[in-house]
C-alpha cells in the first residue's frame, strides 16, 4: 500500500479551488510525505523523484483530487513526473465519509482514537511556509522560516501521513467497492471539467451593483432624517422602520425579503430596506466567488462525492446546490443593460435573480438539463409498494390534487388552487412521518395559517390515503431494532436488508443495504427505552453543530434515508449511461435531482431527449419504478 501527501505553495489561496491553486505559474511543491507499505515514512524534497518510488502502483492520499492535480501539474510540468491517472488513485477522505465519518483527517482521527494524530502545529507551518508572505512573495528559509521551522514541517508532513495510515486500519475496508470507485472518478472528472461560465458578465454586474450600492449609501441619512448613517447600522434601520409604523422584528435577509413584499411601504422605509438588501446579499458574495473562482472561463471543483450519509452528492466551490430561486424572463435583454451600464431597475434583485444564468455554454455550446420528476416522492411509493397510487402518477394524475380531495372531501373537479397547494406541502413533508406541529409550521412558512387540529386532521387524512407508507415507517424500523437485538442476522422488507456486524477494528455497525446493493452504515447502533418502545440510538455528525454526537434513527428518517439513498443511485446510474453511451456530452455534474450536460449546439433537441433517456435508464433493482425527467437545452442555465 502506497500513501502520499503532498505539501505545497501556490499564491491562489486554495479556496479558490485546486485547479486554480496548482495551474498558477508560481505554484511549487514545497516537500511529499510518502510511505510504502509497512516502511517507515519518508519526507522528499520536489525534486526527489518520489513517482520512482510509487510507480503505476495505485496510491492512497487524503482528498486525493488534490494530490492529483498537484502530481499531473506541477510534477509532470516542473519535476518530470509521469502523468498518473484518476484510476491509480484512492481517496482516504472518500472512504471516510462511505462510512459516515467526518472528512477533515484529524477530526476521524480523534474519532477512531488512532495512534497517530495529525499534528496541530500544522496550520501555524503552512502559514509560514506554503502561502504568500506579508510582501506577497514566496517565504524563503532563513528570511520567513527557520530551518527549524522546515525540519518540524517534514514532521507534519510525516504525521498526516501515519495518521492517515492508521485511520485506514480502523475503517471497515481500505477500498471503496468497484461501483462506487467508479463513482468517485466520476465525480472527478466533473470537478475537472469545470462549469462554463460568462466571466465579462460576471464582472459588469458586480462592478455595477458596486457603483449603486456606493451612490446610494449617500442617500441614507437623507432618507432617515439622520436616524441612521450607514446600512450597516441595522438596530437603527430597525428602529426606523417600526417608528414609520411597520412591525419588523429584526433585519435578516427573510425579515426583509418578506417586509419589501407588502405593497403599503411608504417610499423611503422600502429603500432604505432596499439598500440595507443590497449590502447584505449573498448575490454579491456570489459574484465575488464566481470572478475569483474562475480559471479559463470555468469554474472548478464543485462537488464531494459522498456528501451526506445516504450517499448524495454536496456541494463545493460555488454551491451550485444551494442558489437563489428568483429568476429573469429575459436574462440576454438585462445582461446586456448590466453590461452597457444602461439603466436597471432594483439591481440588486436583478443580480440575484442572474446568478444561474452566468453559467453560460461557450460560444458553439450548449447546455444539456434534466431534472428526475417528484423523484423521491416515485420512490417513496415504489418502496412502499404503493402501486395504485403510482399508477395515477404514471397516468399523469394529479396526486396533490388527489390528497387535497382526500383532505377537504370534495371531488376532484372542485379542488381549488389553494387547496391544491396545501395538498402539495402535505404530499412532500409527510412522506417522512411529519408530525402536527411541524406540518402547522411548514404550512405557515408558506403563507397558510393552521390550527394544531387542522394540521392533524391533514396528517390523518395522509396516513389513511397513504397506509402502505405508513406501514412501511414502521416495518423498516422494526426490521433495524430486530437487527440490532440479533447481531449476525439479516433482516429484510421490501428489498432494504439490515444486519449488524463488528468491522476488523471492532467497531459495531448497522448495515443497511438498499434495492441497489449499496450499503448505508450506522455507527455504534444500540437500543434505548422510548416514548414508543425501543428506540435506535447511533453515533453520526450532528446536522447542526456538525460534531460526532449520538443521534436517534426514528421511523421518519430511516425512510427517508433509504429514499433518498435510492434517489442517489438513480441519479449515479443515470450518470454513468451518459458518460458510457453519450460521447459527445461532456458531463458537468448534477445539483440534488438535476443533471447537468454540455455538448455541440448541433441536433441539440435530438441529444436532449437521448440525455433524458440515458438518465431514466434504470437497471433491474428499480424495476416497475416510473421514473420520469423533464428538462431542456440552452446556452444558460436556469431554474425551471
């Protein structure tokens, strides 16, 4: 076994990306911690030739694209490295985040409680050797960092290694599985290809937005009568706001959003809360990411392969799965009026709602979308065996106006906009066991006002039109406590098996294998007494604090990790048809259900329906599952 890490220099900070990080000209390798099997680690100097020490032998690094890029960059340009393919490469962060461990080494580390820990003295190093100094220039030894300093370096570069050896001696497997392998080079490869983006756009609306937000800032005492001097005094654009006779409870970006809706703001309350939106937005930051991050018109490394427990894919870089909702009809007409300084009205509106439309095929281009329809919802029924009610989907019924007749007991002809909406939320937030309290919240987030017995009343409604869904809540957690009592022993329902087993460290794991053959993997799974019975205790990253805490698996969210892991895999077959039967298209990743293409603008419509096919082309596992995409091609990119 071969692992390497690699120390380095660069004057783009790297959260601009890796590939932007090693393709600047002054970018460098600084020294490689390297250890072959069971011998001792060993720390080289760039120009050491440590590829003669690896081969064509596959090597393990932590994060590993980026080893990879500074290997098939720096090496190859500046050390005469052979290039080294994706193939011949394992990510360590891969493998611990298949397990459900946290990415960053030294927090699996502690965790796993490894011999070797990574050494904390690292951050203060790399400060003072691998970025720029306070004149901009490389650190030199002797001038920035003493030969102390660089020989303690060597010593962190050798601890990240031998931890990260001992961290793969405690995981369950030292290899992803051949699928999921590919999976990862696959993810890779999107990271390399990069987003297409309109940088001149990019620049004009920022430089333009940056010019009002200064010219309007003037205007904010005269506004407010000198109450407030700067839109960064929020407690006193609150006060102004409430002394004009407007109830604000404070200045968030919601608060505001919802205060600039109501059409009774008096002129100057609706531009200073204008202003104060204009300086606060994210769209700005947006822009500013978009212009840093760019490196040849495209922005790079955008994904994490394994992001979450059930498998998806997260975001990285530029966020794609995390962008505005707001949208322009005519995106082409206002991009021009940004970029001929011509006048624009509200902005900053205008900005936020372009910011999907700055990623723009090149010139010949085009870009290919497909969104899977209700896809969770599909496989929330298909997994419950549900079949009448998938039918009506595959019929092209209505299933929201379904519920909300089901709800309101009226036929169908006389359910009304309103009442399909409610349908709506109830169909999408109750498929994984949603109480009457959050429903009444969910429900008053989106503009209608509940009562507690209403919101039960609408559970009940969906618990009696969709018992085998319910049934299936309760069968799937059964089947995991039965697991959890009987160590060894596989349990099954409708496809989903749970065993528990000890890994070669002796760490006790619920496995949860899916229709598909992936496994999801619960940490440390015991049983404690609940309100209900036993309840499944485990070990796992906290979504909100994102510390190693105990969490509880209650019947809503094993379903809804089972649907969603499935909904991964449709996505990651669907994936792997384009890139194996679609040649032309360059694949450029996927935002949640979505997949995202490029190819030639030639016979677009003609590839677009292919696209969609390969995407919905499921293999036997998800058989009798109808699963659908929509989507379209274009030069920009959009929120449908």
């Amino acid at each position: 076994m071969n692992l390497l890490d690699f120390e380095t220099y660069s004057p783009v900070p790297v959260e601009l990306g890796s590939v932007k990080y090693v393709n600047h000209p002054d970018a460098d390798i600084v020294c490689c911690g390297v250890k072959v099997d069971d011998n001792r680690t060993g720390v080289y100097e760039p120009r050491d030739q440590v590829y003669q020490l690896i081969g064509n032998q596959t090597v393990y690094a932590h994060n590993a694209l980026f080893d990879y890029l500074v290997w098939n960059v720096i090496g190859v340009e500046k050390y005469g490295y052979p290039i080294k393919p994706l193939k011949e490469w394992i990510d360590v962060q891969a493998l611990v985040n298949r397990y459900s461990y946290p990415g960053a080494l030294d927090k699996v580390a502690t965790i796993l409680n490894t011999p070797v820990q990574k050494d904390k003295r690292g951050k203060a190093l790399i400060k003072k050797i691998c970025v720029p100094n306070a004149n901009g220039k490389r650190p030199k030894l002797h001038k920035d960092y003493s030969q102390q300093d660089l020989f303690d370096f060597h010593d962190y570069c050798r601890d990240d290694v031998d931890s990260m050896a001992e961290v793969l001696k405690k995981l369950p497997a030292d290899t992803l599985s051949e699928d999921e392998q590919y999976y990862w080079i696959l993810t890779q490869e999107m990271n390399l290809q990069g987003l297409p983006v309109d940088i001149e756009a990019i620049e004009k609306i920022y430089y333009y937005n940056q010019t009002y937000v200064e010219e309007m800032t003037h205007r904010i005492p005269e506004i407010t009568g000198g109450i407030v001097q700067k839109a960064t005094q929020v407690a006193k654009i609150k006060d102004f706001v409430n002394s004009q006779g407007f109830s604000m409870a404070n200045t968030q970006a919601d608060t505001i959003e919802k205060m600039l809706e109501r059409d009774d703001l008096t002129s100057e309350v609706e531009e200073i809360l204008t202003l104060r939106q204009a300086l606060g937005s994210t769209s700005t930051a947006k822009y500013v990411k978009l212009k840093d991050m760019a490196h040849n018109d495209r922005i790079f490394n955008n994904l994490h392969y394994y992001g979450a427990g059930p498998g998806r894919w997260a975001g990285r870089g530029f966020q794609m799965h995390n962008l505005p909702r707001a949208s322009v009809e005519n995106p082409e007409e206002i991009i021009e009026k940004f970029k001929n300084f011509e006048p624009v009205e509200n902005p900053v509106k205008m900005a936020k709602a372009l910011i999907r439309p700055m990623i723009c095929a090149p010139e010949g281009r085009v870009l290919l979308v497909a969104d899977y329809k209700s896809v969770e919802n599909y496989l929330l029924l298909w997994q419950a065996g549900d079949w009448a009610s998938l039918k009506l989907l595959k019929d092209g019924g209505d299933q929201y106006i379904d519920m909300a007749s089901a709800i309101y007991n009226k036929p169908f002809d006389e359910v009304t906009k309103h009442e399909r909406f409610v349908g709506k939320v109830i169909i999408l937030g109750c498929g994984y066991a949603m109480g009457s309290k959050r429903l009444k919240a969910e429900l008053a987030d989106k503009g209608v006002i509940v009562t507690l017995t209403e919101a039960q009343i609408a559970i009940d409604a969906y618990r009696s039109r969709y018992a085998l869904v319910k049934k299936m809540w309760y069968a799937m957690l059964k089947a995991a406590i039965a697991a959890i009592r009987n160590p060894g022993k596989t349990y099954e329902y409708k496809g989903c098996k749970f065993r528990v087993a000890k890994d070669r460290g002796g760490t006790v794991w619920l496995i949860l294998t899916l229709p598909s053959g992936r496994a999801i993997y619960y940490n440390s799974p015991k049983l404690e007494p609940g309100m209900y019975g036993d309840s499944i205790v485990h070990m796992g990253i906290n979504p909100y604090n994102k510390q190693w805490s105990h969490k509880h698996l209650i019947p809503g969210r094993l379903t809804e990790n089972i649907i969603q892991g499935e909904a991964r895999d449709c996505m990651a077959e669907g994936l792997k048809n384009v890139r194996e039967n679609m040649p032309e298209v360059d694949l450029l990743g996927m935002v949640h259900d979505e997949g995202i293409g490029e190819t030639d603008e030639d016979n677009a419509e003609r590839k677009l329906k292919k696209f969609i096919y390969e995407l919905c082309d499921m293999p036997k596992w998800a058989e009798g599952l109808p699963l659908k995409a929509e989507g379209y091609y274009a030069k920009r990119y959009r929120k449908e």
